[in-house]
C-alpha cells in the first residue's frame, strides 16, 4: 500500500501521439518532508516499471515540483516556425 502524503497533488493531462495517447503529469508538494524523497517515492509509486521523461528545473532551485511525460518519443516532431508556433495560438485552437 502506497504511503500518503498531505501536501502532495497532481496534475495530468492526456496528449496525442503516433501510437495514441501520451500522459504529462505535474507534481507538486507543499508539505513539511524533504520535498525530494516525497516526490522520488510519489514518481516511482506512479511510474513503476514503464518508461518515462523527467523534465528538470533548469535553476535546480524548485525541488516542490516534479513533471513527467509518458511516450514524447511518439508525439510528432515540425521543423520550428517562430511566426506559427506560438502557446497562445494553440490554447485559442483548442476553444
């Protein structure tokens, strides 16, 4: 049985890809334990055995949060366009 941990929440969102579906999910804790062994315990208990991406503070200074993406080798990959790509263009398609 998992151990729980008040302070401890996630977010997950599903995506497309070429073979289904990817998952992003976003952990945050706001608890009283040393945020990094709550979090390595909550990834491990999540992911188990199945592959998956990390992505990392890049400050290293933010050890209350934790992203994780399932199957990104699967999403479709185009060439950088700075005049189409943009996140507000996507978040108003979705609408």
């Amino acid at each position: 049985m998992a151990i729980e941990f008040p302070g401890l929440t996630i977010n997950e969102s599903d995506y497309k890809t070429k073979h289904g579906k990817g998952r992003i999910a976003v952990f945050l804790y706001a608890g009283n334990k040393d945020p990094r062994q709550v979090l390595d315990y909550a990834i491990y208990q999540y992911v188990g055995n199945n592959g998956y991406h990390e992505l990392v503070d890049a400050n290293m200074d933010n050890p209350w949060m934790r992203v994780i993406l399932s199957d990104i080798n699967s999403i479709e990959q185009k060439q950088f366009d700075g005049d189409i790509h943009k996140i507000d263009a996507k978040l108003n398609e979705a609408q």
